[in-house]
C-alpha cells in the first residue's frame, strides 16, 4: 500500500467516526462575544443546541494558562469552537507583530491543550486565509499551506495561526483526537469592529464612508491603488459552515471557509460607498500599502463535503451597514 492509500484509509476511518453534537452536549464558544464567536452562538441556538458554554475576558483570561486549565477541569465541555483571537487590519498587524503573535499562540495552545488533557471530545480551531502564502496559487487550495513565503504585513498573525492547526494535526496523529481547522477568507457582518485604525477593509470602509456622508466631505481617501482582489464571506454563513463541519467533518487537513467569489478593492469601495449612500469623490493614495495582491481560497473541498455559502455581497453590506447604525458603542471601538 502506498503512503497515499494509508493517508486516505486513515482519513476514511476518521471521517467514519464522526458523530453529530447531541442537543444537549455542552459546547464551549471560546470568543462568544466576537464577530465570529457570537454568530456561532446564534447558529448553535437557531439549530437547538441549548447548553453552550460562554465566558468573558474579564471571567476567564485564556492567556493565563492557570485560568484556563481550572475552567476546562471545572465545566469539561464535550465541544470546543475556538474562535477567540487578537485580529486588526494592516495597521495594527504590522505595528504590534509581537502581540499579536504571543497573544494569539499563547492563547489558542492554552485551550487546545487543556481540551485534549480534559478528554474534549471535538475540537475546532479557527482561522484565517493570511495562513496561506503570499503568492500561492490562486484560487488557494488547502494542500498550498507552508509552501512559500507569507505576506510580511500580517506574518506574526499568520504564524500563530499556523501553529494552532499544526498542534491540532499533531494530536490527531499522536494521541488520536478529533480536532479539525476551518480556514475563513475575509469576514464581515454584526459584531464587526469598526474601528477607524484597528478594523479590516470592509468594516473600516463602512466607518469611513458614513462619517463622509454624514459630514457631507466631497472626497474619501483610501489606501493603495485598489487593484488587489479580495473574498469576502457573510459570518452567518460562516458560522453555519462551523456548526456544518463540527457535524460531518473529520480530518487533518483545514477546511477553507469563502464564496469562491472576488472583486477589486476599487470595486468594493463603490459597492460600500452604494449602499452608504455616500456620492462624492474616492481617491487613492499610491503611498500606502496594498498587502498581498490576490487572496482567493479554492472551497471544492467545503462543497463537495456538502456546503455552498448563502449571503451575496451586497445583500450581506445592508447587513452589516444596519448593524454599525443600530449599535453605536461598537461603531465607537
């Protein structure tokens, strides 16, 4: 038998294993109040799951690993969804690499580790495209990952991620857990930051498109020259892949999360500035950095297990515009 062939027969044998949640198992969201964890809060009550498991920051620190290991010894929740992380947009992963590096390995190991020691039974660890390299072959199938150089502007996020799907793959393989990744392309929806310095593309550009409007500011600068391609995926959709995945998914190898679908940076900025209702002028300054050129995820592998996403773009902007509008402490982070 080849290495292959004993690749697939395993991997068969842990598909077979998997098992769907039980209604009342208890699920620990790790992250409940993020864009993320909280739609994967929402999707778990919309399908009837009853007995989730949610705990602040202030409540439970999952940097300091003593808090962390008396959490899972006390409450020993059967189902994990790590979705917590230290996330911000090109300014703030290039300017504080060593915090988002330490904060984001130290936490995601505390809780993988303690999962296994605790006999988790499924564990699902979240993360992100920019794991892939910079010039991967586009679209970005799973198999790309640790084949070339990252994208220097988010690389210490990128590594950390890395090294959670990596602990989860080496557990799998020595101590035969059933810990699986989901890798996102870009996300937006409720619970997004908004944060004029700190958010991703789309939020900020929401942000900065209202204030123009509301201001009545002629014209609104955006950085680079809008020529990078990009993917977005509503979160709900997200979410609901999550929950998906957790129920019919077993494997080591992550799973991408997108639409398969992509659009300029220029184009999104005149699809946000639509549906804003903002009609003044947009310009680009050349002088800031445009990050990696395409970033576009290959997701046969997400439909041929059974999943297409939902949300189309601009239906998934209204969304989102609603939200920043009806909830003005998150429109102020």
């Amino acid at each position: 038998m080849t290495a292959s062939s004993q690749k697939e027969k395993k991997l068969s044998r842990r598909q077979k294993r998997t098992k769907m949640m039980e209604k009342d198992a208890k699920i620990y969201v790790a992250g409940h109040r993020g864009m993320v964890g909280s739609a994967i809060v929402r999707e778990l009550e919309r399908q009837g799951y009853h007995n989730i498991v949610k705990r602040t920051h202030k409540e439970l620190d999952l940097t300091r690993q003593n808090q962390v290991e008396k959490f899972f010894e006390e409450e020993k929740p059967e189902y994990v969804f790590l979705a917590a992380a230290k996330v911000g947009g090109i300014m703030g992963n290039a300017t504080a690499k060593a915090d988002f590096m330490y904060d984001n390995m130290i936490l995601e190991m505390n809780v993988i580790h303690s999962a296994w020691k605790n006999g988790c039974k499924k564990l699902e660890f979240l993360g992100s495209s920019c794991i892939y390299p910079r010039m991967a072959p586009q679209p970005m199938p799973e198999s790309c990952l640790l084949t070339g150089s990252l994208e220097q502007t988010n690389e210490a996020y990128a590594l950390a991620k890395i090294s959670g799907l990596k602990y989860c793959e080496y557990l799998n393989g020595q101590y035969g857990t059933d810990y699986i990744s989901v890798m996102p392309t870009n996300l937006y929806g409720p619970n997004d930051n908004y944060h004029p310095e700190h958010s991703h593309v789309l939020p900020a550009l929401i942000r900065r498109f209202h204030e123009a409007k509301e201001s009545g500011k002629d014209i609104v600068t955006c950085w680079g020259d809008g020529s990078p391609l990009r993917e977005f995926l509503y979160v709900d959709d997200l979410a609901n892949l999550c929950v998906f995945l957790m129920n019919n998914y077993s494997g080591n190898e992550t799973v991408n999360a997108g639409t398969g679908k992509e659009l300029t940076i220029k184009e999104l900025t005149e699809l946000i500035a639509k549906v804003v209702g903002y009609t003044g002028k947009i310009e680009w300054d050349k002088t800031k950095p445009n990050g990696t050129p395409r970033k576009l995820l290959d997701v046969s592998k997400a439909t041929k297990l059974g999943w297409t996403y939902k949300t189309e773009l601009e239906d998934g902007i209204k969304l989102a515009y609603e939200d920043f509008q009806n909830n003005p402490m998150r429109a102020e982070r």
